[in-house]
C-alpha cells in the first residue's frame, strides 16, 4: 500500500474536528491545547502534534486521534504514530 503526505491544512481540519467533538480531557486543571499538526514521515505515517505540554497528551486520547486519523485518511489496518512535541515561540 502505497501513502502519500497528507496536506498540513486538511490534517489539521480533522485534528480540529476532533478535538471539538470530544475536547482532551483535563490533567492538574490544565487542559491539553494542540494547536497545529504536520505529517513527517510516510512509512509508518507519522504525525507530530505541536502542543502546550506534551505530558498532558493522555494515552486513551492519542487513541482516539489515531482512530479519527484512520477513519478520515483510510489507514485502516495501519500503524500510526503520533508524537506530541512542545511548540516553540
């Protein structure tokens, strides 16, 4: 199977629509803000999410990233990695 670079803009119209649907859940009162995402690499695809504090990225909602990520893409079946990296001013 053969995948190609998704565009910035579009990634970012499904991360954002899932993130409305259902809003990262809260840590210590803070709450987890991703404000862009880029794909990285094709094989496995990569994506890395530029995000207040990567410590507040809770393993169940990746999960749920990489499942609206799969639906909207039609990577089913195939690993994904997402990396949550601290966005620099």
């Amino acid at each position: 199977m053969k995948f190609t670079i998704i565009q910035t803009n579009v990634l970012n119209e499904v991360i954002l629509d899932a993130q409305m649907m259902t809003p990262p859940p809260t840590h210590n009162g803070k709450r987890l803000r991703i404000y862009y995402a880029s794909q990285v690499s094709v094989a496995p695809p990569t994506f890395v999410l530029f995000v207040n504090d990567p410590e507040l990225l809770h393993f169940s909602y990746k999960r749920f990233l990489e499942n609206k990520l799969r639906e909207a893409f039609n990577f089913t079946g195939t690993t994904l990695r997402i990396i949550a990296r601290e966005r620099q001013n």
